[in-house]
C-alpha cells in the first residue's frame, strides 16, 4: 500500500511526449516476434500485464534509426519503455500499479546500455464520474468493453474520489491506452528531477479537467 497521501482533486493523463520533436528513439525490440505466443500483433495481452515469456526480452540501440531512449517511451508493442530512475519512482509512489519487465538493453556495438524495463499499468478502475464529466460516451459492441470514451475535440473529466481510493495510477475499463495519474505521482517525478521546467524527459502530463 502507497505510503503517500491522495490529492484526489488533481488528475492528469500520463502518455509519452509526441511533442517534443526529433527523430525519436532508435530502439529495436529485437526478439519481439519471438516472444509473441497469442494471436496478436503486439506483445501485451489485452488484458494487460505480460504474459510469460520464454527469454529476456532484448533491446537494440540504433544511432542511424533515431535519438537514445529517454525516461519514457512509448511504442514497444503495447508497452512503455522507462528508465531505472523512472521505474523507482513509479514503484515508490504506487507499486500495485505497475508491471515491470527487465531488459536486456544493448548498444549498436553489443555492449550493455543503462538499464531500461518495459512498464505497464496494470490497475484498471471505472473512476469516470460520467455525469460531472465533459466526454462522449459511445456505445458499440464492436469495443472490447461495449463502450468507448472519446475525448477528442474537448474534455474534462472528473473522478470518483471513493472508486480511486488510495490508487496513484489507472487505467480506465473504457478508454483504450489512456493511463490517469494524480498530482502525487507527478510531483514525486518532478520531485526526481525527471521532467518539469522545459524538460519533459519523455513524460508528458495533460490536466484531466482541461483536455
């Protein structure tokens, strides 16, 4: 159980920085194919987590395909790719929340990079108070939930305070990839020096009430 205190009125949505530009990471999941067993065409299960895999799921670095990875990068067949600072604040601030994978993290010449996991949030809450909310509900059977949240074109989005609890970190039953943290996870990265500022080292934080 988290040891910090809930500041249930702040919630933002955490996804990678697709703003900042740059060629992007040069990183190859090598193995990825290999570890695939379900039929799918990314690794992570749908219903999250990781599935047992039969070797040490092994990352390249290209100078040629792109920048060195930063603290959080997106795009690693359903997962997040996070540094060992990044990883020790999220299982500091919210150890249920998070799945951890380790790496084996390699650079062109085959020598052994800094250590880097793939991360999931594998806490999942139906937390959206749909009536104090600004968001458009569909309804389809062709969801994987019978039901979507679309928040293009404006949202803000409120929150049960009694269904988060003591949670720092979620996703929600209905939103797809959308991960929602409170101001407790992000000022503790702040607080690492991870991102703030112009740095941003990856992360990028939307206010939840203000999409």
């Amino acid at each position: 159980m988290s040891r910090y205190i809930q500041h249930p009125e702040k919630f933002f949505l955490l996804e990678p920085d697709s703003t900042r530009g740059g060629r992007g990471h040069g990183v190859v999941f090598e193995n990825v194919q290999k570890l695939r067993t379900q039929a799918r065409l990314i690794l992570r299960p749908r219903e999250g987590g990781f599935p047992k895999m039969s070797e040490t799921p092994l990352l390249v670095y290209s100078e040629k395909k792109g920048d060195p990875p930063q603290d959080l990068e997106g795009g690693m067949s359903g997962y997040w790719l996070v540094s060992e600072r990044l990883k020790n604040v999220f299982e500091r601030v919210d150890p249920e929340g998070f799945e951890f994978a380790a790496c084996d993290y390699r650079l062109e010449d085959g020598s052994a990079g800094p250590h880097y996991f793939l991360c999931d949030v594998v806490r999942v809450l139906d937390a959206v108070d749909e009536g104090s909310s600004m968001l458009t509900v569909e309804v389809s059977e062709e969801f994987p939930a019978g039901r979507f949240y679309d928040l293009t074109g404006g949202s803000s989005l409120v929150f049960l305070n009694e269904v988060v609890g003591e949670a720092h970190v979620f996703r929600t039953p209905y939103s797809g990839d959308l991960v929602v943290c409170d101001q407790v996870l992000r000022d503790a990265v702040v607080k690492a020096g991870i991102c703030g500022g112009l740095r941003s080292n990856g992360l990028w934080f939307t206010d939840a009430a203000d999409i």
